[in-house]
C-alpha cells in the first residue's frame, strides 16, 4: 500500500514530464494551472494521464475545482 507522500511524488514526477519542466520546481501545494501555466483541456491530458499511470478512474465531480497537486494526489489515493 502506497503513502499519500508516495503518489503525490508520483503525481509530481508525471506532472514534471508531462509538462517537461524540472521535477524540482514542482511542489505539493503549487497551483498547477498557475505553476505550468497550463488550460482545463490540458489539465484534462494530465487526468487522463494519471487514471492510465494508477489504474483508476476519477469521476468529475472528484476533481471539479481541484487546482493543486497534493488535493490531486489524495484524490487519487481515495481510489487506490
């Protein structure tokens, strides 16, 4: 069983290449629109990306209005 510091890392390392910035730039509080500087359709790539990484799916209403990594990752981790 994963930690939530565990898949926020993992959230933060496929954000990092997703978006090819430098992993150590990427925090868990960070806003991620803000921080890549990035839409709703990209954000979706992410999502998508992420259900793919951990096998799960998020419905919508989970993730409306969620903007940072750390909000993201303990969504993620509710489903693991």
């Amino acid at each position: 069983m994963r930690t939530i510091d565990q898949t926020t890392q993992e959230v933060l390392n496929l954000a990092s290449k997703h978006f090819q910035v430098p992993a150590n730039s990427l925090a868990p509080d960070d806003d991620f629109f803000k921080k890549l500087g990035i839409d709703s359709l990209q954000a979706l790539e992410l999502l998508s990306r992420l259900e793919n990484h951990f096998g799960i799916e998020l419905p919508d209403y989970e993730v409306q209005g969620v903007s940072d990594f750390r909000t993201l990752a303990s969504r993620i981790q509710s489903r693991l």
